[in-house]
C-alpha cells in the first residue's frame, strides 16, 4: 500500500503529539527509570542502523546510512548523561539527611 504524503504528515502529527502527552503526564520521580528504558530502546534502533549501514548500496543509502548512526548514537550518549545527573540528584539528597557512616546517626563532638 502507497501512502500519499499528506496520510505520513497525519501519522507524523499524530504521533508527535501523542508521543508530547504520555510524556507530559509522567511525574518527575519515574523520569530516570524512562530514560533508562529509552536508552534501551535506543541502542536497539543503533544496532538497526548499523545493520542497514552495512547493506547500503550508493552515495545516498550511505550517507544517510551514517546520519542515521550518528544521531542514533547522539541520542544513547545524551540520555545516558542526563539519567547520569539525574542519579547524582538524587544522591545528593540521600547523602544530606542527616545520616552518618554506614546509614547510622551523625556524632556530634561537643567542644
């Protein structure tokens, strides 16, 4: 079946904004477990790419062969970075509650 450009455009939209209001409705406390998941999912679609890479006949499938690892792998690195900052986020706050070494209570020294 051949799809008119105006029925991708539809799809294009349509998922766009789906894609806009599931992630819009996440709480900020689930946002690193999804970022893991996609960057799961990401180096699928990198393995993917490569795959097509190796099969590519031409200047054309070449070259896009090579954008499409590029971004993919773009993508991995920065996802991976941001899920990164976010842990150490919450590191932070772990590390401040007042706890000691090995989780006991601070020892204050009287002076």
């Amino acid at each position: 079946m051949i799809f008119d450009a105006i029925d991708l455009l539809f799809i294009f939209v349509l998922a766009a904004f789906l894609g806009f209001e599931v992630i819009a409705k996440v709480p900020s406390i689930l946002h690193t477990p999804l970022m893991s998941g996609s960057n799961a999912i990401h180096g699928i679609i990198l393995v993917g790419s490569m795959v097509i890479a190796s099969q590519a006949q031409g200047a054309m499938q070449t070259s896009l062969a090579f954008v499409a690892v590029f971004l993919a792998t773009l993508n991995i690195v920065g996802g991976v970075v941001v899920t990164d900052r976010m842990l150490d986020m919450f590191k932070g706050r772990q590390q401040g509650k007042g706890t000691g070494p090995a989780g006991g209570p601070k020892s204050d020294p009287k002076p």
